[in-house]
C-alpha cells in the first residue's frame, strides 16, 4: 500500500504505511528501503540515513539501494 501511496506522491500516507508495515515485521528490509525513499522525496536526508543504518544490520541488499539514492 505504501509504495501506491509513494508513486500518487501521497507521502504522509506513505510514511505512516512503511512504518506500519516495520512495527508488523521489524526485520522487513523493503519497508525500511521505501521508508529511506519516502523521507528523501520529503528532503529528509538524515531520516533516510536512518533508515540505511537500520538496513546495515537487517539486510545488506537494501541498505546498498537506499545508500544509492542517498548518495547517485
């Protein structure tokens, strides 16, 4: 849901659907990638730094995506 949310540019809904999804699953290393996108999109760098240390730990895959639109 939070990622038909992200393409309608609809970002709050975004936000709240990914971090629904992460208090569901902690371990769910897209909802973490999509939150780190969404936060970008919002220009919120450190939020998405955030999430990309999280990911380090979770799993390494997409913490190298998110680190890739952290850092083109």
């Amino acid at each position: 849901m939070g990622e038909a949310y992200l393409e309608l540019n609809k970002l709050a809904e975004a936000q709240e659907s990914f971090r629904q999804a992460i208090r569901l699953k902690p371990d769910f290393g897209r909802a973490y990638f999509n939150l780190g996108k969404c936060l970008l999109t919002m220009n919120n760098r450190d939020g998405a730094l955030e999430q990309y240390n999280i990911l380090q730990n979770i799993d390494q895959d997409w913490a190298e995506k998110l680190n890739g639109l952290i850092n083109p």
